[in-house]
C-alpha cells in the first residue's frame, strides 16, 4: 500500500520516467511507420531522426547533475516537463528534416535529464526501509507511457499525422502538470544521487578498488547492453509495420507488448535478485535479452514477437537495476555513486553511437534484419562478460590469500 504521504514522491518520479522515455523517446518508435506512410519522410531518415534522441540522452545524462546544481533540480524538472510536450508540438507539421532533428534532440536531451533527476529526487526523500517498494513504482512509468503511445498512435493516424503529435503534446503537458504539482510538494531544490534504482543488497561489498577486473567486465557489459537493445526500442515497431509488411495495427499491438514488459521489469529486478543474487540475475537476465533480441530472426509468429518484445520491454528498465545491484555488491555503496555515474554516462555515449551505426547499416542495406543479429550478439558478449566477471573475483580472491 502506497501512504498519502507518498503519493507526491511515487508521482514525480513516475511522472518524470513516463514523460522522459515513455513518450520522449517510446512514442516516437511507434510513429516511424506512419511517418513513412503519410510521406513525411523516408524510411531512412525517419532511422536517422531516431537515432537524434540517443545523441540527445548522451548530452542530457551528462549535463542534468550541473544544470541542477546550478538552477536547482525542481527547476530543471519543470523546463524538461514543458520541453518534451514543446518537442512534440513542434514536429505537428510537415517540417524539414532538420527541424525535427532539432526537435527530436530536445526530447532526447529532457528526456534524459527527466530520467537521471525524477527519481532521484523524490527517492531522497523516501524512508529507507520503503525504497525497494516505491523505487519499482516510478520505473514503471517508463511501460505505461510505451503502453499510452501504443494506444494513441493507431487512434488518432485515421485522423492525421499531426493529430497523433498533438495527443502527445496534450498528454505530455499533462503529465508535466501532475509532476510539477507533485514536486512542489516534496521541496525539491537540490540535485541528489544519480541512480537509476534505489534496491538495498544486504551483501554489499566493503570498500575495494573501483576498477577491478570484474568491475570493468560488469561496466563493458552494460555498454553491450546499450548496443543491443537499439533494434528493439527503435526500429521494432517500423521492421513489423514496414518491412515484414504485417500492418500499423499489428505492428502497435506487439508494442503494446513491450510497454506491458517494460511495466514489469522493474517490479520483478528486485524480486529476482533475492532469489537468485545479484550475479545469478544479471547473468540471467543478460541471457534472456540476448535470446529475446535475436528471437524474430527464427521465428516470426504472433506469439514469438509478443514474447520477444515483452522479454525486451522488461529488461529495458529492469537491467539498468540489476546492472547497478551488482556493481553495488562489488565495490560498495562507499563508491557506488562514482561508478555508477561512469556507467551512465558510457551506456549513453554507446546508446547514441550505435543508434547512428545503425541507421547508416539500415540505410546500406535497407533492412532491419542485420540490426536484430547484431544487437542479440552484444548482449550475448555482455552475458559472458558477466558471467566471467565472478570467476576473475574467484582468481584475485585466491591470488591474495
């Protein structure tokens, strides 16, 4: 049960989570299509507009802790609240591609400084002992707004193009009310920790070098994870609807899918890591995000791309979690912060290069097919990575004994 008191805090962070990844950069994904269709643009440039919002996450991850400490963190909030429902207004129109790509970088660059700030803030302010339960909660908003955009997209295309843009400036404004409204009430004015999930690890390690062996495998294989799941959570809906020709319809259901997985994944990271432990679950859960990514290049059924989208969708939010557990668990909450804050900062650098790679491979070849067998191999390498991150653990631990 969520208490009165609570409510501003699982707000603003959800707010900001569904505002900054849920529709900044999810909605987007389920619009390439209809882009295409309406004539807007061509299949490529659509890719190369995509890859426009992970150049601006980079920008956004590495400038929200100064632009707080220097404005304060309510008021960044806000400005990225106002400038991702700005961003969808101003691509209403049949513009030029430059226009959108501008616009498209603002999203991406609030969309980010959202992600890192929202739940940051709010779980500064959380009791302890009430983070594993509410740190879930506001995750959750990134599923809901793959969810709402799989939703509006098809309702308001019959209409027009620009109809869809402007049902997501409505709903971004309004999410951008509730979270200011929210916020103001839990006195946000200074920027905290920047961790993308507060989950406390009962084993956490003490204090021990930074850059370890195990923890450079664990840091390159969230890299790979940044590589690999750009397919999915750009190109998915447009390689459905476009390339294997199954329709708009079909293509927005299966991301209805994905926003259902990504509701999920934060909800079970936890869970999953007292079961099985922070190694077991990252290995795992690596594993099963390769095998997700690659599974539409064997099977091409309803069914297996519902599973490999809501597998994608779970472990999109989910493995940020798992990932900073583990490396918590390594080096300790002493220097947990530091480590974590490299970490974003290359799994955003990667993010956006690959997305660039892969607009220009899909551009060359013109199918989205080779994106799925590359993003499936760099999550098969970050597995292994992991997995051999507690075997060179085992080494050091007897080389010194």
């Amino acid at each position: 049960m969520i208490a009165r008191k609570e409510l501003p805090l699982l707000l603003t962070g959800f707010m900001a989570t569904l505002s900054g990844v849920g529709l900044a950069r999810f909605a987007y994904t389920a619009l390439m299509p209809q882009m295409v269709h309406a004539g807007w643009f061509s299949g490529e440039q659509v890719a190369y507009l995509g890859a426009a919002n992970l150049l601006g996450y980079l920008i956004g991850a590495l400038a929200a802790a100064p632009w707080a400490e220097r404005m304060g963190a309510l008021r960044v909030l806000v400005i990225c609240w106002v400038a991702v429902a700005l961003s969808f207004a101003g691509c209403s129109l049949p513009l030029p591609m430059a226009v959108f790509f501008v616009w498209r970088l603002v999203s991406g660059i609030a969309g980010a400084a959202l992600m890192v700030l929202g739940p940051s803030v709010a779980m500064a302010a959380v009791v302890p002992a009430r983070r594993a339960a509410l740190g879930p909660l506001m995750f959750c908003g990134i599923g809901v707004g793959a969810l709402l955009a799989a939703t509006l997209v098809p309702m308001f295309a019959r209409s027009s193009l620009g109809a869809v843009w402007w049902a997501l400036t409505l709903l971004s404004a309004m999410a951008a009310w509730v979270g200011w409204q929210a916020a103001r009430q839990i006195g946000v004015h200074a920027p905290v920790a920047i961790t993308p999930m507060h989950i406390p690890t009962a084993s956490a390690a003490p204090r021990t070098a930074i850059w370890s062996t195990a923890v450079v495998m664990v840091f390159l294989a969230y890299t790979c994870d940044a590589f690999g799941f750009v397919p999915h959570t750009v190109f998915w809906v447009d390689y459905l609807d476009r390339e294997l020709q199954l329709g708009a319809g079909y293509a927005s259901t299966q991301w209805a899918f994905f926003g259902l997985g990504a509701i999920a994944g934060p909800l079970c990271a936890a869970l999953c890591a007292t079961r099985w432990g922070w190694w077991g679950t990252a290995t795992g859960a690596y594993l099963v995000k390769a095998t997700a990514i690659g599974l539409p290049l064997l099977l091409t059924g309803f069914g297996a791309h519902a599973i490999s989208g809501f597998l994608v969708g779970a472990l999109s939010p989910g493995m940020s979690a798992i990932t900073s557990g583990y490396l918590m668990q390594l080096i300790g909450p002493d220097q947990h912060k530091k480590m974590w804050g490299y970490a974003t900062a290359g799994f955003a650098l990667l993010q956006a290069t690959s997305g660039y790679l892969m607009a220009f491979i899909y551009a060359s070849v013109g199918s989205y097919r080779p994106l799925f067998a590359l993003g499936c191999a760099g999550l098969t390498l970050g597995a292994l990575l992991v997995f051999c991150s507690r075997l060179s653990r085992v080494h050091a631990n007897a080389k010194f004994q």
